[in-house]
C-alpha cells in the first residue's frame, strides 16, 4: 500500500491535506507536477497552481491531465463509476447505479441537450427536482432510484473537489406505493403445480423450467423466507427433528418441525443435488456447512441473479400459457408475505414465526383481517 502523506505544516491551511489528489506537490509557495523528460531522464517540475489554488482546483488540474472532464454530470457518473466507493458496492446496486446513470444522462432536457452533458454549474435544484418530477410521472419508482444515485454521485463529487455544491441534497422524491402483493392461493397452488411439471423436463427443452423452482416456493412460503435466505440453505441447517432458518437483515433465526410438505421439498433438493454432482463427478464437500441445498445445473451454489433470472422465464412462461394471469404474478419475496398472513395464532405467534426484531414490521407482512365480536 503506497506511503499516507505526513502533514505539511507550510500547506495553506484551506487545504484539506487528506484529501489532495496523487501527483500533486507543495514547495515554496507553489503546486507543482513531475513531468517525464522526453530523453528518460530525471521528471522536471512543473508549476500548475499557486497559495491561493483550492481543492477542487488542484482536482480539476489532475483531471485535465489525465483527460477527465468533470465539467459535465456526464463526467463526473464516469469518475464516480471508476472510484473504489464503487468498486466496492454490491454486484446488484452497481447493475443499478448504471441503468440510473443512464436515465439521468440521456435525460433530453428543454433545450435539447442531455442532462449529463450540461455544465455542472448549470444543475440548480428546481432544474433537477423538475427532471425527477417528469421521470417519476410514468416511473416513480426509477425516479427515487435516479434520486438516491445522483445524490450519492454529487455527494461523493463535493468531498473530493469535484463539484463546488450538491442541487440534489434537497430535492424530494416521488411517493411509492408499497408493493404488498398477497399471492391469491389458487395462483399458488396452479404455480408450484406447474413449476414441478415443468422442471421434471429434461433441461434446455422446450417448456422446461429449473427445477429447483417448486422447492424454493414451498420453503420460502411454509418457513416465511426471502429468497436469498432459501439460497443460503445448507445441509448443516437440518437435524432429524428441525430445520434451522437464518435470516438476513438482522432478523431472529427459526426453528421448525418438519412437515411432510417442508420434508417433500427438501428431499427433491437433496435428490437433485445429488444427481448433478454424480453427473459432473464433483466431490462432496466434507463439511455440511459446504454443501449448498440448492445448487445449478453445473453443481455450484445457486446464486441469486441466477435465481432471479430463471424465476422471470418461468412466470413469462406461466403467464403465457395461462396457468395465471398478469394479475396473479408475484414474486418469491410475496411468499413470505402469503405464510405470515394466513399463519393462525395471534400477532405474538406469527412475529416469532417470521423473525421480525419489531412488531411494526408486522405490519408490511401480515395482511389478515382480525376477527372480533360485537358489543351484546
């Protein structure tokens, strides 16, 4: 790891020494750069900036060098995307921070310029809150997405001398409408019924579906789980009596019985699991911790972008030769939903079944109706 500069105390105090871009130097009153002899001799200082120079400006000096033209959004989205803050973000949220990229800078705005071309000193608020507004009039909710992102982007911008100030801080986004769908039963049961016909084909033919599929819905809606939480399954999380469940997001982890239905569904796992690896020969892992429940075509663990991706060619599927109708749709995560909510017992009971820290998270998951009597 390169050297962390020791502070100078003869740097202008303005200076915010952490924070000076590399290859930038402070002698005797000047900023200067090491430019390369043209004979490969010893670099010749350069003078670029004197006392007065501010952060931003020995940024922009940097940038120019390199080629980096951070006058526009449009520059600063490529700065941001090449930085480790974003290096380090997850697969998923990088995927998105480029499709809102895209939005915001191909953005056609009165005068007909892109939105990412137009000076940076040009984005006041009202301008951005109006392009926030006329996105989310027909996508609202890839407007607040846009919003988050540009106001992460210029945020990141105005702390690294990129940008003098952030229009986006303020601006507000557009309302959501929460999307609590409870799967109708009927649909369920027409679903996993045809999610278990269908991945019993044999693989890349017509019609076929992963078969995996049933398995991850009847988990995920008999144990109350997201998604990801069925992936993260592991022969270490089952005993003869109980099949352990641990959650994500900071929520209790659960014991449950075994049912003939849950057992069904975890054996046809197993069963497949076993008959991938025997085909490609894969060793089993010794450790239990090891061995993923439900697994791809080529044996290694499932992940979720490819869970993700077969769970939409299936209800494409599903829809188009109507074993449900558009309106019937819904997601893995709506499973959890559909267990919580026609769980019996009271709230006490369902909020130790789903996992929830918080009695108000009950209340995005558990859309019963309580039945009471009246006054006599």
């Amino acid at each position: 790891m390169p050297r962390t500069r020791k502070p100078n105390p003869s740097i202008p105090a303005h200076i915010d020494q952490g924070a000076l871009p590399k290859g930038v130097y402070w002698e005797r009153g000047r900023w200067y750069v090491l430019d390369p002899h043209p004979e490969g001799g010893r670099a010749r200082k350069r003078t670029v900036a004197g006392p007065a120079a501010r952060l931003s400006d020995l940024h922009t000096i940097v940038e120019q060098r390199r080629g980096v033209d951070t006058s526009s959004l449009r520059g600063v989205c490529a700065l941001f995307r090449e930085s480790p803050d974003f290096r380090q973000l997850a697969p998923t949220t990088r995927k998105s921070y480029d499709y809102c990229r895209d939005v915001l800078c191909d953005f056609k705005t009165k005068i007909g310029t892109p939105l990412g071309d137009l000076d940076l000193r040009r984005l006041t608020p009202p301008a951005l809150q109006r392009v926030v507004d006329a996105i989310g009039a027909e996508h609202p909710r890839t407007a607040a997405q846009s919003l988050g992102y540009i106001k992460r982007v210029l945020r990141w911008a105005v702390n690294r001398g990129h940008a003098q100030g952030n229009p986006a801080a303020s601006l507000e986004a557009p309302k959501l409408r929460p999307k609590r769908r409870l799967p109708d039963h009927d649909a369920y049961v027409a679903l996993l019924n045809f999610a278990r016909k269908r991945g019993a084909l044999k693989a890349h033919t017509k019609g076929s579906v992963a078969p995996y599929l049933w398995v991850a819905m009847e988990i995920a809606y008999r144990c109350h789980l997201r998604g990801i939480e069925v992936l993260d399954l592991t022969d270490a999380d089952a005993t003869a009596e109980h099949l352990v469940t641990n959650r994500r997001k900071g929520s209790r982890s659960t014991r449950w019985e075994w049912t003939p239905a849950l057992r069904a569904a975890w054996d046809a796992a197993i069963a497949y699991r076993t008959a991938v690896w025997d085909a490609s020969r894969r060793p089993v892992p010794m450790r239990p911790e090891l061995r993923p429940l439900i697994v791809s075509q080529s044996g290694e663990a499932l992940r979720k972008s490819s869970f993700d991706t077969a769970w939409q060619r299936f209800v494409h599927l599903a829809m188009a030769e109507g074993v449900i109708t558009p309106e019937q749709r819904f997601s893995p995560h709506d499973l959890k939903r559909k267990g919580i909510t026609e769980r019996p017992g009271t709230r006490a009971d369902k909020q130790l079944a789903s996992g929830h820290r918080a009695a108000q998270m009950l209340d995005v998951y558990d859309l019963s109706v309580p039945t009471a009597k009246p006054i006599e």
